[in-house]
C-alpha cells in the first residue's frame, strides 16, 4: 500500500474531515493520520428554524388560516437538495485533494445512508487510477488515533504502532 497516496473521508450530515496518512520514522510508532480539511454543512443548522430563529411546526393554531396541509413530503425534498449539495462538496474536495495524484486510494467513511447517498458523487469526481474504497460506520466524533485504529482493523489504513517483534 503507497502510504502518502491515501486519502481519508469521514463524513456525517453535518460534517467532513479529510486525513492523509504520514510514514513515521519512529522506533513504535510507524504512521500517523494527518488532517488536511474540514467541511461543515451550513445548511444543517438553519434546518427546521424559520426566519426568527423558532422552531417550526406543523401545527396550525389559527382556525381562520383553514386546514394544515402536510408539510413532510415537502421538507424532505428540501432534506435531500441540501444533503445533496454538501456530498457535492465532499466530492470535490476529495478530487481537489488527490488532483495532482496518478493512483491512490480514497477511504470514504460515513454512516450507511449517507454512504449510499455520496458514493456515486465521490467516484465520478475521482481520476480514473484512483481506488475508492468504503466503510459504512460513523466515525466522525472519533480522534485521530482511534480512527486509525479502526481503519487499520479493517486493512484500510497501516497500522499506528509497529509491532514489538523486532
């Protein structure tokens, strides 16, 4: 595996961390995870406020205003745009990170919907030498060091430490 070719997405519905992985020259240690980005999801935030800041509801109070229509559908729809635009993201920071890169891997880590949603979006925007590779957890609360340590269990990533057979 080229350790300085791979590139780490870890991606929930409100954010996205992109690591590199750094050979270490060091007695115990013999990689570490090197963050190089991170994306918010602006939108996440405003979703479900209106334009005062309150909560909205479905719930009409107002007899005069006539009956509630369902709202559900609707935002959903809206859930899906917004969902799509920050996999859009996603996708293009991934390219713009292994631009210059003839071959490689791409690691995307996210939780099983949001998988499903951005990996047609992250391998349309890779070069075609690029490998993409998935796991389906969410890992994005995790430090650097665990995160690794679950990657690295899953053959994705080398190993943290070096084994203490030598």
């Amino acid at each position: 595996m080229r350790i300085n070719r791979t590139c780490i997405v870890v991606a929930d519905a409100g954010t996205a961390k992109f690591f590199g992985v750094e050979p270490l020259d060091s007695p115990r240690e013999a990689s570490r995870l090197v963050e190089h980005a991170t994306l918010t999801n602006p939108n996440l935030r405003t979703l479900g406020e209106s334009v005062t800041g309150r909560v909205r509801t479905e719930t009409n109070t107002n007899r005069q205003a006539g009956p509630v229509h369902p709202m559900g559908a609707q935002r959903e729809r809206h859930r899906m745009e917004l969902d799509r635009r920050f996999e859009d993201e996603i996708a293009r920071q991934a390219a713009t990170i292994t631009r210059e890169w003839k071959d490689g891997r791409v690691v995307l880590v996210a939780e099983p919907r949001l998988l499903g949603l951005m990996r047609q979006a992250v391998r349309d925007a890779l070069a075609p030498g690029i490998e993409l590779k998935e796991l389906a957890k969410d890992y994005v609360h995790l430090t650097m060091e665990e995160l690794q340590d679950h990657l690295s269990l899953n053959a994705l990533v080398p190993p943290r430490r070096r084994d203490d057979a030598g």
